[in-house]
RNA sequence: CGGGGAGUGGCGCAGCCUGGUAGCGCAGCUGCUUUGGGAGCAGCGGGUCGCAGGUUCGAAUCCUGUCUCCCCGACCA
C-alpha cells in the first residue's frame, strides 16, 4: 500500500477527550474515530488489525474442534423472556421495535439465541458434544461508555457455547477453550493470565478469566511469580487428549483479581507475589443447564430419558484486545505491533521522493517484498524525513526500511527495528533477506 | 444513575466575568527557500460560536430550555 494514497489520517496532537494510552494512539494513528459515545468507526489500518486479531481468534477456535456459524445482531424479546432475562438485564439492553411494534433487541449476547437453534435441531445424545461459535458485534449500553475501545457501547465478540451431556463432558469442553485461551493470546504477544473468577450461583471451580498484563489495566491483580514464566502450550497440543493438566498447571499457582483476591494469600506468598494490572479479554464459564433448563434444550439419553444438556459459554473481546495489545505494547513515539497482529510487517520510507534514486530503490523494494508475501507500507510522501519517521514510529509497524540519498550512495538502506529501536545500515540484497523472513 | 466539566475553522485552545459584528498555534492550499527525526518566509482559503427560544438598538458573551461529549464514582467482554 501506498501511504500517498491510503486513508490514514494521523494526528500529531492528541484530542482533548482520548484519556488513555490506548485511545490516544488509536486516534492519532488514524485507526478508529468516534462516532457516537463508545461506538467508533474503524479506518483502513485499524480495520487491518482488527482482522488480524480476529484471524487468530478464528484459527484457534478452529483448532480446538469449535465451529464457526453466525448469529445475527438483532434478536426477539419473546426469545429472552423464555431464559427470563428480557426483564433481568436492565438498561444496558439496547431494546427496539420494529415496524410492527414487534419487540426487538440489539444483542448483548447469545445464549438464548444459541440455545434456541440448538433444541431445534439436536434430540439425541448421540448429538453431542458440540462446540460453535461467532464472531459478531454486540452492544451493551453501558451507563458509562469510557477508554476508547476498552469500554465502548458496541464491540466484536467471539463468543462460544458448548453443549454437552454430563458434567464431565463439560468438563472437556471447559478445558478444550481454556487452551484454545492460552495459545490464543501468546500468539498475540500478550501475556495472559488465566485467574479464577466468580462463578455465580453456579459454583465450582469453572469460571476463569483471562486478564492481560499492562501497566494501564483496570483491575489489579495478584498472582504468583511463576504464571509469569510458564511456557503457554504450543501447536503440539492435542485437541483430543487429556487437556486437565495443562489447565491444571495454570490453575495450581495463585491468581486472582481485587476483587477475587483474599489479602491472606499475600503472606503465604511472599517474595513469589506479583502485583500488577490487567486488562480483561476473555472470560470462560460452565454454566451447566442455566439456559438449557427453562428454554427445555433437552436431548434424548441412552436410556431415552430427556435430560437438559450441560452448557458453557466463553468470550474473548476481540476489538478490545486491538487496544489492550497497544496497553501493553507502545512507548512515547506510538504504538509498538507485535509482528502477529501489525497492519503491516514493513514501513518502507523513502526519505526523498523525488530524488529519482531514492524512488528506483523503493519501487523496487516496493515489488519485490510485495511478491514475497510480505504487507508493505511505502511512504512514498512528497514530505519532510522527521514527518515520516515520527508517522512511521506512531503507527508502529514492526520494521522499517529507510532509503535516503546519503546510505544509497554507497549502496545502503536502514533497517529499524520498531520494538528496539535498533538499526542497522545493510545492503539492499541484505535488507531483502531480512525482512522476509 | 449520583457528582463535576466542556461544546468557538480539521486538531488544540483564547475570547464570555465587564454585550459592539471572532482570534491564536498546528493542519490545509499557492509560491520561493530548505531537506536523514514533526522546517523558514510570504500569501490565501475555511467558523450559522452545539441547537431552540428570550432580554437588548446590538448576543460567542446575559437568561431559560434542550441535545451532545468528557471526567470521578457505582456497574460491566
């Protein structure tokens, strides 16, 4: 993509209203724009992000034997007064009529609408298990819509729901997506920290969220030092084995938000306490036959009894994670991608666009990464080193490739590594065989 | 939902108290000079001062209402 020509429109002085380090960046990299309180408009290179996010998201669910459909947004108020919770959610539901005065809703989730489809379609036990998700975009109208993306009104969800038929089968479910969690955001570069969480009514110990660590999170966390060093698990896992003790392994050690956390742990812990922030991305929970019960989601047993089957349901905040990777990703000069979610691998800056040298190695690097697979951003702007360099660093794409007069008389371009801010001046066959790999 | 604050050009703001026909920086456009970390000079364009009423000879400024947005708290993927 040609800078001259792509719609990013950066900013070089923050709006008064972007309080976080998060929505400050987003705006000035010219990702998202408000549109109304907490419902933003995502521009070409947030969008770009956001799809990456969303592709992993994607990828692992897949992976963990999950299937991907799609529910729609708007929904019926008779289908949630069936679970009774038409009246329970209060007005953080965004309620409609249509034409017909029908009563409509703007779906703040989907388990009734899930659990519907579901009956309809599943009698037997030999039906389950079954695992679905989608991803889609929600609303909840929050009293006070706040930090940009991290608490907006609407937001692109995963949210997955599994049905099973006992508790154990449950069980494999729960764990199958507390996985999935895990590779999930190590993908991302994130450092996510699954931490017990308060499972209602329902009780057991199958509710966990899943917080990211950044200095700016909202909730405080205390956990025990060695969370911190576990290696998540790898593409090796197999779906279809014996997953406890991995998620045993990760639920041994102490973890818990303020809210969760029991002070007393602190001395037991000692020196292995960590005190940090986090940022809520996903939240896994059982909740066995809450839905299935009253909307009578009941499958035929061997016995050919009904039971009403065991659910779950787990989300994962994908347009949030877009601003909790900058939270815990970006310095002073802009946002810092991880090579897994960046809108693009490469900024490649041609510090003098009209010097016919400068633009004859650009296009060339221009074609020749661009037939290599690799996304380049080219700034090929008739406009001054310190604007794209300071654009460059703002929008935080991995690497940049830097072509002047100066280095090209002697047969040399930059190369910047955006997390380090470490360069180095090698020869355009050298730059080539770096930056694709 | 309780408490606080703000709406003036694309962005950041001043002007309001003490009414007199709107200003600054950045951004944009044109020209010249510059050119490896957000250039300089000269010129140009762009604003029904959130909206609706009211007071007044005259309202960005005073009064009333209303909408929107932001911040703190309670609530939440």
């Amino acid at each position: 993509m040609r800078l001259s020509a792509y719609f990013v429109p950066t900013m070089k002085e923050t709006p008064a209203e972007a309080q976080i380090v998060s929505h400050r960046l987003m705006l000035r990299a010219g990702m998202i724009r408000q549109m109304s309180a907490g419902i933003y408009a995502w521009l070409p290179l947030g969008h770009r992000v956001l799809r990456k996010v969303e592709s992993i998201v994607r990828e692992e669910q897949d992976r963990a034997g999950c299937q991907e459909m799609l529910m729609p947004t708007v929904q019926s108020a008779d289908l949630w007064r069936e679970s009774g919770r038409y009246d329970a959610y209060g007005p953080e539901m965004l309620r409609i009529s249509d034409r017909h005065e029908r009563e409509m809703l703007y779906g703040p989730t989907n388990e009734e609408m899930i659990t519907s489809i579901f009956r309809e379609e599943c009698r037997s036990y030999r039906d389950l298990p079954k695992l679905l998700y989608h991803i889609q975009w929600k609303f909840r109208d929050e009293v006070r819509p706040r930090f940009g993306l991290m608490r907006g009104r609407e937001f692109l969800m995963k949210d997955a729901y599994s049905f099973d038929m006992n508790f154990e089968g449950a069980r494999k479910s729960y764990n199958r997506f507390f996985v999935a969690y895990l590779k999930t955001f190590a993908r991302m570069g994130l450092k996510a920290i699954p931490m017990k969480a308060a499972s209602g009514p329902i009780g057991g110990d199958m509710s966990h969220e899943f917080l990211v660590l950044a200095d700016t999170g909202e909730s405080a966390v205390f956990c025990h030092r060695g969370l911190l060093a576990l290696e998540p698990p790898g593409d090796d896992v197999d779906y279809g084995g014996d997953l406890q003790p991995i998620v045993d392994t990760w639920t041994s050690l102490y973890a818990a938000t303020d809210e969760e956390h029991d002070p007393a742990q602190e001395a037991a812990l000692g020196g292995d306490l960590v005190k940090a922030r986090g940022i809520e991305v996903g939240h896994i929970f059982y909740f066995g036959t809450k839905y299935s019960k009253p909307m009578r989601a009941v499958v035929a047993g061997p016995d050919g009894q009904d039971i009403p089957v065991e659910m779950g349901s787990y989300g994962i905040g994908v347009s949030r994670l877009v601003a909790a990777i900058i939270e815990a990703s970006h310095d002073d000069a802009g946002i810092i991608w991880p090579e897994s979610v960046a809108p693009f691998r490469v900024g490649l800056v041609n510090l003098k666009a009209d010097d016919a040298g400068c633009a004859q190695a650009c296009e060339t690097f221009y074609a020749n990464l661009g037939r290599a697979g690799v996304d380049v951003l080219y700034d090929d702007r008739d406009a001054r080193a310190g604007i794209k360099f300071a654009d460059m660093d703002l929008m935080g794409l991995p690497w940049q490739l830097v072509v002047g007069p100066r280095g090209l008389k002697n047969g040399l371009v930059e190369i910047k590594n955006r997390a380090t801010g470490e360069r180095q001046e090698v020869t355009m066959e050298s730059a080539m065989s770096h930056l694709m790999g």
